[in-house]
C-alpha cells in the first residue's frame, strides 16, 4: 500500500491522525488494493436492516430518526470491511426541505405533492427544519464510526431532484422535466436554482456535523441530450460545486451521472469534482483513457454481477481492477447493490477487492 507523510498515522498538536484509505484516493492518491464501499450498502439486502424497519415503520419514518438512521448506516460496516460509509437518508429530503410534501407508498416509491409541473414553486413554503434530522444522524455516526473509516454524505443532483418534484413521482424517461425544460425554460431554471441554494446549505450543514466527502446523485442525467446535459447537469453540478468549495475547500466531492457515456469528459472538465463515479455500463478501459489520468474515479461493477457471483463476479472484478491499476481508484458498483443480493456474494466481493482470494 502507498501513502503519503500526510496521510499516514501521525501526531499533530498532540493528537493522532488516522489514517483513511478512501479520503487518501479521493485526494489523488492511489491506494493497492484500492478502497471500497457500495452504493446502499445500508439498507434492504441486509437481514438487519428488515429486521429494523419491521419494528420503525416506512422508509421515510426511519430517515428522520437519527437513533435508526444511524444504525441503519453502520450495519454494514459492521459485516464487511468496507472503507466507507454512506448516510443512510434520500434525495428526496431537500423538495421535502423545500415545501413539497412526501411520502412513500408501498410497492411505488415516493411522491412528491404538489407536482411542479402545474403548480408554482412560489406557492411552496420552505421547511427548513427538516434537514435538522439528518444532521443529528450524521453526528451520531460519527462519534461511533472507526477512525479510519471515511464517512460519505450526499445529495441528489439538481436535474434528478428536479425530475421528481415536477412529475411529483419517478419516471423512467422524466418526460415531464424534460418537457418543462423546454417549454419553460425560465420556470425550470427558478427549480433549479432552488435546489441549488438548499443543497450547498444542506451538504454544508453535513460537513459541519461530521462527514468526510460527500458525492452528487445524479440518477438520471442519462436522459438528457448533449445541449441540456450541459444546462441542467454540468452548469448546476459546477455552481454547487464551487459554492460549497468555498465553505468546505478540503472536503472532496464525488460526482456520479449515471447514464452519462461520453460525456462524461466534459463533466470532469467543467464541473469541478474531485473524483466521478461510473456506471456499469462505462467501459472501464474507456474511462481511464479518456479521463484525466489523476483524476479519481469509482465504479463501476455491475449489480447483477454481484447477484450472479461465482466465476462471472471474478472476471467483472478483474477487469475493473486491471482497468484501473495505475490510477486512483475505489472500487464500488455501477449504481445501488440490489435487494436479491447474497450476503455471501458481497462477501466474497470484499475478498476479491482486498486480496484475499
């Protein structure tokens, strides 16, 4: 394993700094064997994880607990080695924030009321208060988690979040926000610039309670063509970028456009992250050709691979691995681990990742 002076054990002012694998390659470095975590590590493929909700309640119930959302972040990390972990919450938390209301429904996922699509967003009263919640589950994780484990927080990308608070559910095409974007432009962009200033406030306030990192969701930013691409995900996820560097300079930022294929180049270069996550369906000797060669990247095995496991795992495993050997790399999958997943498969995942096999 390599390190730096920096960021290896040392003592400074009398205290000791422990050193952290994931930060370490979020800030340049490369790591053998590389870091890992996996996208909703913490959540419904784990026994523990039913075992809570069946006694909490809905989703949403045990997002705004701190008590349960806490240990619902750190049930992972307590099975596998794992060099990360990721806040359990939802993206959905800023509209919330912002005056929609939500709610899951079982079986469908969440709504959002009223839909943007037909109603102003100035008739929408911002609580603020909600995103209190999530700052105290951040600092109880936090004063339980290992030193040397990085702690990532998140929020959704303003064009995601915008999708769902215009069609006021998800949508696999976003045909309402896209629609909006061009018909309304003026009106989108107002949406947009909500999010934006809800989400630096909200990452900040994350930061200030404890987090390490933090990464941008953007789930569906494959939907949109080359031109809005560059409206609604480089020029948002950039402005957030720097408004929240200017409060945080030392707190990386993982940004992660699914869908995003080729331009993903011009994400790296415009927007400012400090490291992309990549999908599954990125070619992973593309990615490190064509992105700059310092600059860190995460991904991208394919979930299903991971369900599948046995010799179609190794081989996905490898050929990320080899992809990425000679650049900062965590590895993680291409988007979240799935409800079906074995235990065992992660398992032998983290042996794969960490040599152990």
């Amino acid at each position: 394993m390599t390190s730096s002076l920096t960021d290896r054990v040392a003592l400074e002012a009398g205290t000791t700094t422990v050193d952290q694998p994931l930060l370490a390659v979020l800030k340049g470095e490369r790591r053998d064997p590389p870091p890992m975590w996996l996208m909703r590590q913490a959540g419904r493929y784990l026994p523990e994880y039913r075992a809570l909700r069946a006694i909490k309640g809905g989703f949403l119930d045990m997002a705004y607990d701190p008590a349960a959302a806490s240990e619902i972040t750190l049930q992972p990390l307590k099975r596998f080695a794992f060099d990360g972990a990721i806040l359990f919450s939802d993206i959905l938390i800023v509209p919330h924030a912002i005056g929609q209301e939500l709610t899951f429904v079982a079986g469908e996922g969440p709504r959002l009321a009223p839909p943007l699509s037909n109603a102003s967003l100035e008739g929408l009263q911002p609580v603020l208060e909600r995103l209190a919640p999530i700052w105290a589950t951040v600092a109880r994780v936090k004063a339980q988690l290992a030193p040397e484990t990085t702690f990532l927080g998140f929020a959704g990308s303003p064009w995601t979040v915008a999708t769902y608070m215009v069609a006021g559910q998800g949508s696999r095409e976003q045909a309402e926000a896209r629609s909006l974007a061009y018909q309304d432009p003026g009106k989108f962009a107002a949406i947009i610039a909500r999010i934006e200033a809800i989400t630096v406030d909200y990452l900040s306030g994350q930061v200030d309670a404890g987090v390490d990192a933090v990464q941008l969701f953007d789930s569906w930013a494959g939907s949109l063509a080359p031109a809005e691409f560059e409206r609604w995900v480089i020029a948002p996820t950039a402005r957030i970028v720097e408004a929240f560097r200017a409060r945080h300079p030392d707190t990386p930022i993982i940004g992660f456009p699914k869908g995003a294929g080729g331009k993903l180049r011009a994400y790296a270069a415009e927007t400012g992250v400090d490291a992309i996550g990549l999908d599954e369906t990125v070619d992973p000797d593309w990615a490190n050709r064509e992105l700059p060669a310092t600059l860190p990247v995460q991904g991208n095995l394919d979930p299903l691979a991971l369900i599948a496991g046995g010799e179609t795992l190794e081989r996905a495993v490898k050929r990320i691995l080899d992809a990425f050997s000679g650049r900062p790399h965590i590895f993680n999958l291409g988007h979240g681990i799935q409800q079906t997943t074995p235990i065992a498969h992660v398992e032998r995942l983290v042996d794969l990742v960490k040599g152990a096999a």
